[in-house]
C-alpha cells in the first residue's frame, strides 16, 4: 500500500504504540484486500457491547487504551450488553455487567462519545454524500450507505477501534465508487406501505439480494426515515446488504445512474401478496400468547417513542406481561421533557435505554415475544430461544395491555 507521511510516522510508531499497533493492523487488512492506499474518514461507529466481544474484545479495548490510544475522529459504539440504569433490579448477572463496565470504562479512556445506540445518525453523528466513514453494525452501514450516502464497508469490531485511533481505513469495497453499482432491479408493486411492510419489504430483499447491490423502484416519496431504517436493517438481517438503492428516495439514485449504464443482473417484482405471506412466515411456528412486546431494533426514534406514547395512553401492561421499548438515552431525556416518560411509566412500559435485547441476556423467563421489527424476529428466537410474533406496533401494544 501507498502511505502518506502520517500514515508512516503512525505505522513507525513515532505517534505512539496505541496507533503503531492499529494501523500494522489496517495495513495487513489493506494488503489482504488489495488495497492500494488508506481513505481518511470522517467517524466511526464502533462496538463495545460484551455480549458480542467477550473477554477477548474486552482486553482487546483495554489493551489500547493502556497503550494511551486516543481515538482522532468522533467515534460512537453500537448498545450495550445491558441496561445500565436498571440492570440489578432487572435481574442481570452481576459478573456480565461488570464486564460490560469494564467496556464502558475502556471507551471511555479511548475517548469514544459513550451514545451507545445502533442510530448514531439520530445522534448528531450525520456523515454527508460521499464522506467516508468506519461504521461496525449492519443497520447504521445500511443507513449510512444507502439513506444518507456516506461511504463504509461493514466494519469489523475489532478493525473499527483502529480506524478511530487513526482516522484511516483501507481503501477497498463500498469505498470505490465502482463497487456501489446496483446489481439488481427489484420493482414493488404492493400499494400503500405501513411500517411493518417496509420491515418485510427488507426481508424479502435480503434474501433476494445476498450481498448484491439492490436497486428498489416503486417505493413512494412518502418513505419516512424510519421507514428506510427498517427496510436497510432488515435487508441486512435476512441478506448481507450494506447498501441499497431507492429509486427517486436515496441520493445516489437520484443523482446518478445507479446501473452506471449497465443492465441489472436480475429482476424482481414484489407484490402485496408477497409482503403479506413473508409476513406471516416471520411468526414462529407454535407462537403462544406473548408475555412481552419489544420494540425498538434499531432504536425506535424520537417520533416512534411519542407515537407510542400517545398509543399506550390510558392503558395498562396487563399483570404477568411486559413492554419494553429500545432507544437512545437522548430520546429518554426528551421524553421526560415532553412529560411523555411519565405516561409511558405509568402504562407500565419499560424504557430501555443504550442497550438491545439481540446483544444481550433475556431476563425474566420469558417464551413467547410480540415485534414490530424485522431485526428482532430475524434474530430473537436463535439467540434466546423464544418464539416470535411479528405484527405491527399497534399490535403490540394490544398483546401486553388490558
Ligand atoms: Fe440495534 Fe440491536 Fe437491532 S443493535 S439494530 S437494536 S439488533
């Protein structure tokens, strides 16, 4: 690989053992890809969450942080393993949380912006056209990629910590503008798109698409923010999608040609039918009666919290049933403003702030889960074992309230 003078001094550990180590890292990555030189990138959305790093990624962390590494471009993480202002009266493994504070800790040393959600981009974190960033977590790349325009590959946990220490990453991937052609033409044709449709939407375009490029016409301008966070995550759950295309709605579908004159490799057509029947197959087989609703993956924005807010208003989580609803600790804060914690407390709903239920233990025994997220039901039953019921949030709220 090319390296600037920086990037030399850095690799010759003139700047420090902490940066020295990091980039003889991204050089073997960039080597192994091809790379012929380092992009500079504007942030990174890290990880520090234990239930995915373990003890090894834990030493790891803290590993540079003794090495005096410090962190050279604004650097979020992903939720963390558990919720922190709740965790003991909730019934958390003590030795798991403290681990989970060791990570915190280590981040902080590192100089990380402890956000600890999957939505940096409802965070103040908002790269622009064409920036190149170093986002961990399929939802926020997909976001990132596709709705904003921005430039990551799906970034390694471990790889992404050396790209906030050094501001580089190799230059390879979604980096080139080559490799963000679409490859595939997926048309739907299914009227007027709830929430939960465009969660199935992304279902079935994970699945169609692997890890191809799809380009998807037929969306309306109506498309909320929301709804394009959902299609991208579940697209990533279902398939390996980094990056779509939205005819009309993403920037580079409006700006270029997204086939850049080729014709697509595939075309596919989605239908109501389609949705419905992808839909319905996302329930378990043998669902019982849910005892919990979670919503919240990725992390229910400010405006789905006051939605739901305003929905809940009046009734009561049913005794023996929970609703829990995963979002950021800015959004928290906003709604105790609003008054609207008070009225999400008193219906009996859970507010679980900077954690999320795939990254983390499930307390309290239960079998039988409601959600309104593609995510959450791609995952939620092979990592805990439980059966899923995927309706919509209105839905939700009915299964657990009396
Ligand atoms: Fe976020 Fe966890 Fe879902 S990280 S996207 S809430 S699986």
């Amino acid at each position: 690989m090319r390296l600037t003078d920086e990037e030399k001094r850095m690799l010759n550990g003139q700047e420090g053992e902490a940066k020295k180590l990091a980039m003889e890292i991204l050089t073997q990555v960039g080597d192994s890809m091809d790379a012929d030189s380092f992009v500079e990138i504007a942030s990174v959305q890290a990880m520090a969450h234990f239930g995915s790093l373990h003890i090894a990624g834990r030493d790891w962390l803290e590993k540079l942080a003794c090495l005096g590494g410090k962190c050279c471009v604004p650097t979020t993480q992903d939720p963390a393993s558990i919720p922190f202002s709740h965790w003991k009266e909730m019934g958390y493994d003590e030795e798991y949380a403290k681990n989970q504070y060791r990570l915190a800790e280590a981040i902080m040393k590192l100089g990380e912006m402890p956000k600890w959600s999957c939505t940096p981009y409802y965070q103040g974190s908002v790269p622009r056209l064409g920036q190149n960033i170093a986002w961990a977590e399929s939802s926020a790349v997909s976001f990132a990629n596709s709705v904003l325009g921005a430039r990551t590959n799906r970034t390694p946990a471990g790889i992404a910590i050396c790209a906030a220490l050094t501001g580089r990453m190799p230059r390879y991937g979604l980096y080139l503008t080559e490799n963000r052609r679409a490859q595939i033409k997926i048309t739907v044709e299914a009227g007027e798109l709830t929430p939960l449709d465009y969660n199935t939407i992304g279902i079935i375009t994970g699945k169609l698409a692997g890890a191809k490029i799809p380009a998807i016409y037929g969306l309306p301008q109506s498309a909320t923010n929301d709804d394009l966070k959902y299609l991208g995550a579940s697209a990533a759950s279902s398939g390996s999608v980094a990056l779509y295309h939205a005819d009309g709605i993403t920037p580079e579908a409006i700006l270029t040609d997204v086939f850049a004159g080729k014709a697509p490799e595939e075309e596919m057509v989605i239908t109501r039918k389609d949705i419905d029947d992808a839909a319905e197959k996302m329930t378990s087989t043998g669902a019982g009666e849910p005892k919990l609703a979670v919503v919240g993956c990725p992390h229910y924005s400010s405006e789905e919290v006051i939605r739901l807010a305003r929905m809940i208003e009046g009734k009561k989580v049913a005794d023996g049933k929970a609703f829990w609803v995963f979002t950021t600790a800015e959004t928290e804060s906003l709604m105790e403003r609003m008054g609207l914690k008070a009225v999400l407390e008193e219906a009996g709903v859970r507010i679980m702030a900077q954690t999320c239920l795939v990254i983390s233990p499930l307390v309290g025994g239960y079998e039988n889960l409601i959600t309104d997220s593609g995510k959450f039901a791609s995952y939620l039953p092979s990592e805990h074992s439980i059966r899923i019921r995927y309706a919509s949030a209105e839905e939700c709220v009915k299964a657990v309230t009396r």
